[in-house]
C-alpha cells in the first residue's frame, strides 16, 4: 500500500498481523476490529512481538504506547501522535453503532486520520463499495493465493425440484450430516418452528386475520403473527384444514429433521442463547451460531437464496460476508439456493469479491444508493411530524412507524436532519445509513 493508506483485501483465513505490524512501524497506530475476542488475541500477539499495546485502557492509551486496540468504540480512543489507523474486517455490521444517532467506525477513522495527516489501511476479505470509492481499489494477494485462503464452496442446485415438495434436508447435506467424522453447522435464519405455511388441502398460504400478513407456528402448535403478534389455533382460514406445508420452517422444525436425516444429535443455537452450546457433531441455528461456534468441517447454508434476495441494497454484501465468517471456520461451506448463478456464489467459488463490485457500483449510482447518495431512517413517536418538517430531501417509507429519508449527499443530510423541529415529547430514533435498508 502507498504511504496514504488504503484498502487491503486479504482472504477470511489469512493472518492480518503483518498488516497490522507494517502499520505500527509508521508510529503510533490505532487499531479497530469488530469483535472483543479479535482484539485481546490481537492485542496478546502484538505483546508477544515486543509491541506496547493498550487495550480497552483509555488511560494507558492516553499514556502513549505503539498501538492501541479496540472495538468500533476505539475509533474515539485518545493516541497522542497518530501516525496511522488500522480497520480490521471493515464489511462488519458490529462496527456500526446502531445507537441514535448512528455512527459507523470505519467513517470515523477516516475523518480522524484525515485530520491527522495519517494514513489509513481498511482490511477485509469483502471490502464494502463505500471502502472503496472511499479509500481506492483494493490491493490483494495474486490471485492464487488469494484464492487458496477461502474456503471451498459446494453449491447445491434445487431449481429442478418440486415447489410442494421442498425439504432444506437434502441430498448432498445428508450425505455430510450421516459421516461421523464431520462436524456439520447448519444455518437458517428462521427461529421457531415454521415462518411461511401453507395449507396442505387448499394450498392457501396461512394468513393474520388482523393484519393479513404471514403468520408461523409457535412451539405450542399454535399460529403467531409476527408482525402484530395475534395468536389463534392452527386451522387453515380458508377450508379449516389442519395440515400445513412448511415453506420455511423454523430452528426448532430444522432440528428435528437433521436429527431424522443424520441418526444422530443436533443442538440449536439462536441469538437468544444465554448458555453456550453443547457439545456435538450437529449444529443448526440462525447465524448467531457462526459467532458461538469456533471450529467445525462444513458450514451448510440451508436457505441461502433469503440472503442474496433480500430486499436491501447490500444484500449481496451482506450475503458474501455470511460466506467469509463460515470459511473461518470451517473449510467448506455448502450452499443450498434456486439462483445457483448468483454473482455472490461466482465471487465466493473463484475467491474473487471484484466479481460483485462492478454490479453494486452501477446499481447504486443509477439509484442513488450510498456511497453516491445518502439514506437515513426516521422512526419513533412524533416522526410523521418531524419528516413533514424536513426541507431539501426526498421523504418516503410506509408513512405511520419509519420513514426513509434520502439527499444528494451526508452533508445535505445532515444539514436537513439538523435544522427539522422536533416535535413537543417526540421520542425519535434517527439511523444515518442504516445498514439492514
């Protein structure tokens, strides 16, 4: 990288310590990383080199040591004489605090090191399109190499089979679910037992009888509305039927038919879990389970095509950061998806991120999506009112909870967001580029 810094794409199971050391030799460097657990056993490896480290000590940062190393928070970490900035896994999500107003790390140490004068190195396997219209492509290892620290990618194709007859249960999982020898993660971002059904005799997709939306099965048997939580007896509403076919089922469903399909235990995790999981051979759960589980054989993505196709304009992002986290633990990772030619599959099977890029650059210039636009979010009591008030920026949304709030630039944004009226007893939450638009 050029003595200003920029973005280095390093594949998921490469070793960031020598990027990291290449910036402590420039001076005093200030280091953020998504996670807690990076940074203490980053911080202990730096220690380890010989390296002064203050981490998660404001006060012996304040003192002045080589680096300093935190999560997002760190981006505000006093290190007299900054000589140079370092963001660890720059695609994360938990680098943004989701806290109103909302604040990005990653945005901070660019502002913070461009008033220092010091460069700034931006670190991830998937660099974000606003990394890199930011900060300049990204430099990388020869393709080779780049390719051989990702993981193998076995994409299954189920466009052929019946629409009635889907199981996440198939062939090619089976095949690893029933080796002993395997540790098989399954996850499905889908709690409880079902989210979408529909009726077996009618075929009629079981709907709220409140608010018509799609209402799934709750552990008792019962049917719940997710959305304004109604719950009545498990009866179709159209023939009164009982039968349902489970178009996505839940964790719990999913638990009970890998433990059928493999002859042996599964243990669900979901982001609620308190407790860390039990020991055994089969995981399925949300992707929380790919932050509780630390080592397994394959990482199997039952339901992937929900990722790629989600109606948010980093979703292809999104869905390839998925891929990175399971290829750190795990050397392969099945895919299971009806869009089997999918840009986001190609970029993770040839370990090439550049192939999405082009695609995500057009898309969101022709729509005005950042980083060639600026998005934030109103909601909360009294964000009809204050929206109504705003002048200069482009208001939609659904018109009664959260309303979207789009300009030109952050600076136009910002300036609208700031001069509004708020309201008497509003309670508002304001999100600038919320990252699950």
């Amino acid at each position: 990288l050029a003595a200003g810094g920029g973005v280095l794409r390093l594949p998921p199971r490469a070793d960031v310590m020598p990027a990291v050391l290449a910036a402590v030799a420039w001076g005093p460097t200030l280091v953020v990383v998504p996670e807690h657990s990076t940074a203490l056993l980053l911080a202990t490896r730096m220690r380890r080199a010989g390296v002064s480290v203050a981490h998660d000590d404001w006060a012996v940062a304040a003192g002045g040591v080589d680096v300093v190393i935190g999560t997002r928070s760190a981006a505000w970490a006093p290190c007299p004489g900054l000589a140079a900035g370092v963001v660890l896994d720059e695609h994360d999500e938990a680098l943004q605090d989701e806290r109103s107003p909302t604040w990005h790390a990653r945005d901070v140490m660019v502002e913070r090191c461009r008033r220092a004068g010091a460069p700034l190195v931006l670190v991830s396997p998937v660099p974000t399109l606003v990394a890199v219209e930011e900060c300049g492509a990204a430099v990388h290892p020869p393709a080779t190499r780049e390719r051989a620290g990702w993981p193998r990618v076995t994409v299954v194709d189920r466009t052929d089979e019946d629409p009635w007859k889907r199981s996440l249960v198939t062939s090619p999982l089976i095949e690893r679910l029933r080796d002993p020898a395997l540790t098989v993660v399954c996850v499905s971002n889908i709690t409880g037992r079902a989210r979408v059904l529909a009726c077996r005799s009618c075929r009629a997709l079981i709907r709220c009888e409140q608010c018509d939306a799609a209402v799934g099965l709750a552990d008792d048997g019962r049917l719940v509305c997710r959305r304004c939580e109604t719950v009545r007896p498990a009866v179709c509403q159209s023939c009164g039927a009982g039968r349902f076919a489970n178009l996505r089922p839940g964790v719990t469903r999913l638990r009970e038919e890998l433990e059928a399909a493999a002859a042996r235990a599964a243990v669900s995790v979901t982001g609620s879990d308190v407790d860390p999981p039990a020991r055994a051979g089969i995981y399925v759960g949300t992707e929380a389970v790919l932050h509780r589980i630390r080592e397994a054989d394959v990482v199997a993505f039952l339901e992937f095509d929900s990722e790629m196709l989600a109606p948010r304009f980093r979703a292809s992002e999104q869905a390839l950061a998925l891929i990175v986290r399971a290829g750190r633990i795990a050397p392969e990772v099945l895919i299971q998806t009806f869009t089997p030619d999918h840009p986001v599959l190609a970029a993770a099977a040839h370990g090439d991120p550049e192939r999405i890029l082009a695609s995500e650059r057009a898309q969101r210039e022709l729509l005005g999506f950042p980083p060639f636009g600026a998005v934030g979010a109103v909601s909360g009591a009294g964000a009809a009112e204050f929206t109504g008030s705003l002048r200069g920026v482009e208001v939609g949304g659904d018109g009664a909870d959260r309303f979207v709030v789009r300009a030109s630039d952050w600076t136009t944004l910002g300036t609208a967001l700031n001069a509004a009226e708020r309201p008497p007893g509003a309670r508002l939450r304001i999100e600038v580029d919320p990252p699950r638009l």
